[in-house]
C-alpha cells in the first residue's frame, strides 16, 4: 500500500508539474507580445505625441478652413469691385468657418440695404463681427468685412 501511494503520490506529482510546464509554455508567448505591445505603444508615444488619426483629423479641418478663407479672399476681391451704382449685381458670399454661408447674407447690395437694425445685427452676428447700436455703422462695418 505505501509503495503504491508512494508511485500515485509521484505520478500525481508528474501530472502536475508537466500540467503547469504547458500552461507556462502557453502563457509565456501570450504575456511576451502583450508586453512587447504595450512597451511599443509607450516608445510610439514618445516619438509621435499626437496621435495619426486625429492628426489626420486637425489637418482636414485646417484644410477646409484654409479653403474657406481662399474663397473669402476671392469673394472679397469680387465684391470690391462692385459699387452703389451696381446694387442689383449678386454679392460673392463669404463663408463661414464651418464651409457655409450665412442664411442672412445679402443677395445684393440693395438688400442690404434695405435691411432692417435687427437683420443687419444678425449677420454680423453669424460672421462674428461686433454690433453697434447705430445701424449705419454695421452697415459700413459688413460691407467692410465683405470687401
């Protein structure tokens, strides 16, 4: 009986420790490319600090601003050109930042002309411009920011 607990008590011995030599072995390649990376991630880090996506998404927003505002300057040169005997040519519209145009902007210079304290206060609001209680110089302060 103890010889045979003695070959049981080894076995069960044997058992166990080939057991856990599988598991190790299994375990030891899955814990090494967790570490590797998590150690590359952290090095990456140090060398790109801001991440490619949302690089990539900065870049497309300054781009489309840097649009917007070639547009503008465009729009700004065109409509320079026109003047008080020229009220019923369109106005080149100047965008926004977001890439679209105000539902207040003028289609010409007689509608703005025409337009009332509180239209006039509203477009410059949209293009950010400050407002004053005298409705001619938000006049004169819109057609200065349009060209």
């Amino acid at each position: 009986m103890a010889e045979l607990k003695a070959r049981l008590t080894g076995e069960i011995k044997r058992q166990v420790f080939l057991t856990a030599i599988n598991h190790v072995k299994q375990q030891v390649p899955i814990e090494i490319r967790r570490q590797t990376e998590q150690q590359v991630e952290v090095q990456i880090r140090g060398y790109i600090p801001i991440p490619l996506r949302q690089q990539a998404v900065e870049n497309k927003r300054q781009l489309a601003e840097m649009k917007a505002s070639l547009a503008n300057s465009k729009s700004r040169i065109r409509n320079e050109s026109l003047d008080m005997a020229s009220q019923d040519e369109p106005l080149t519209p100047i965008y926004l930042l977001d890439g679209t145009k105000s539902k207040y902007f003028p289609a010409d210079l007689r509608s703005l002309l025409a337009y009332d304290p509180q239209s006039m206060k509203n477009v410059l609001n949209d293009y950010g411009l400050m407002e004053d209680e005298d409705h001619e110089i938000n006049l004169r302060r819109f057609l200065s920011y349009i060209g």
